[in-house]
C-alpha cells in the first residue's frame, strides 16, 4: 500500500485536518487524515466524502451519463473542449505544478484533456453522480471525489490555481476561499439562445439573463470577469443525438426517452436536427 500526500490539499470533512490520498497498483484506494478518520474509494475509484446528512439534490444517474457521453462523443461541445483549452492555458502554463478543481465535473470531460497535457498537474474532481465520477475517476492525475458543492469545498485555504465550473452550480465565496493568488475560476454558461430549438418545442427550460445573474453572483467575491467569450454557432445533429441532448440535462430526471422521441421529430429535417449553441465562457481572477 502507498501513501502520497494530495495535491491539492483535500480536507478530511470530520476534523478539517489534510487528508492523504492512498493508493496501490490498481489506483486510489481511500483518503486517511492524521486524527484517524478514513474514507474508503468504492471498487470503481471515486471516494464518497457525503457524510452527515448528504445532498438533498438528486445525483445524475447511469442514463443520464451514458446521453451524455454519446453527445460528446458525437462533437456537439468540441468548440467549447477547444475555446477551455485556449482561456485556461495562460493560468495553467503559469505554474509548474498547477492544481485544478472540476466542480459538477460529471465524466471529467474537459478536464481530461488539461491533465493530459501537463503530467505534473493535479485534479480534483466534484460531483454528486456516482455513475460519473466512475469514470472521471479513471483518468490519470484525478482524484474522484462525490461532493455538493453547495455545502463549500473540502479543499484548504488558497490551494486551487484554477477552478472549473461548466453547466455547474456555483459557490462563488468558496472559490475564492480555495483560489491561490494568481489563480483563476473558468464558468461556462448557457446563453439566451442555447438548445432554443428543443426548448421551443417544450422539452427544455432556459433561466433568464444568466450573464447578469452570475455577474451579480460573482462580483462581492472575485470582482467582474477579466476575460469573457461567447460561443454561438448551429449544429446539425442526429435526431438521436437531440433526444440524448435533453436527457443528459435536468430533464432527464422526469422525463423518458419514450416520452421525449415523439416531441423531436417535429424538429428533423433531412435526418437531422439542426439546433443552436449559445455558450458564455467567463474567466475570473480575484
């Protein structure tokens, strides 16, 4: 059995006190804090630190997840993977050993590719879905970790260089409790057009103003965005795909597949569905 210190600094949820990570040949096995308090990863890798009372919130399940994947597989958000690449890069390229904070990061879609690129750096993933983190937790230089990030982050004082936040809610007073100086926090919003084609025929809802409500949300704690981006462009995209589409969202915890398929094809058009990315990356730097 080996022991290695995290990075970042993961917090034991009983005492506050720095956890170790342990693991073995096949991976991460359990967190371990110095006042004797264990956390044991379950057989796929991920490490349920929701003690107490939990989450009231309902964690995505396993077809929820699998939509997911099957759209990403299929390059709906591949404008979004690359745009990260190119906002995070300057704040990561900073540092030598930087330390990254996925929050709702579901498979670990987009953090996988800023790992792969920088062997020196390390990641926590958070997020409530088991059927996720299973996966996200198979991806070298992450650590798993099943979270709700509305009860803060079980991350220590300034040990975060860069804070990932996509589709994800968001707790802006603990981003910047855990932000190092020179660090930065990465949101991705839905802009006012997003999917408008699949909300239009009653399958999804779209929040008003969401730019001026993170601004507003954001500003008290790590001021107004020092870089902001929109992404807008069309998509055509199978008929299957646009069903995965509302099913990987909150949709999916109250509709089904069978109900949803009818509701689309009024939207296929020579076997596709064409639909509208609408997409707001903001960069904050307290």
């Amino acid at each position: 059995m080996e022991l290695l210190t995290s990075d970042p600094a993961v917090l034991c949820v009983h005492c506050r006190a720095d956890v170790t990570v342990v693991r073995d040949e096949r991976g991460v096995t359990g967190l371990r804090c110095p006042a004797g308090h264990r956390f044991d990863a379950a057989r796929q890798g991920y490490v349920n630190l929701l003690v107490g009372r939990g989450s009231r919130a309902t964690p995505d399940g396993t077809e929820m997840i699998l939509a997911r994947e099957r759209v990403q597989d299929a390059g709906v958000f591949s404008a979004l993977s690359r745009t990260l690449h190119e906002v995070t890069a300057p704040w990561l390229d900073a540092v030598d050993r930087p330390v990254i904070v996925d929050c709702g990061a579901g498979t670990g879609h987009y953090l996988r590719p800023l790992i792969a690129e920088r062997p020196g750096a390390a990641a926590v993933a958070l997020d409530l879905s088991p059927a996720a983190l299973r996966r996200a937790a198979k991806i070298p230089g992450v650590l798993a970790v099943t979270w709700d990030i509305w009860r803060g982050l079980p991350l220590a004082d300034g040990s975060v260089d860069l804070i990932l936040d996509i589709f994800a809610p968001r707790h802006p007073s603990e981003f910047r409790r855990v932000l190092r100086d020179g660090g930065a926090a990465v949101v991705v919003t839905p802009g006012a057009e997003h999917l408008a084609e699949l909300a239009d025929a009653g399958l999804l809802s779209q929040q008003e103003d969401k730019a001026e409500a993170l601004a507003a949300a954001m500003e008290p704690h790590l001021g107004t965005a020092v870089d902001s981006r929109d992404l807008r462009r069309s998509v055509r995209v199978t008929p299957t795909t646009a069903v995965d589409l509302v099913m990987m969202g909150p949709a999916g915890h109250h509709r089904t597949r069978d109900a949803v398929e009818p509701l689309t094809r009024g939207l296929v058009d020579d076997d596709a569905v064409t639909l509208t990315i609408d997409l707001r990356i903001s960069v904050f730097a307290p």
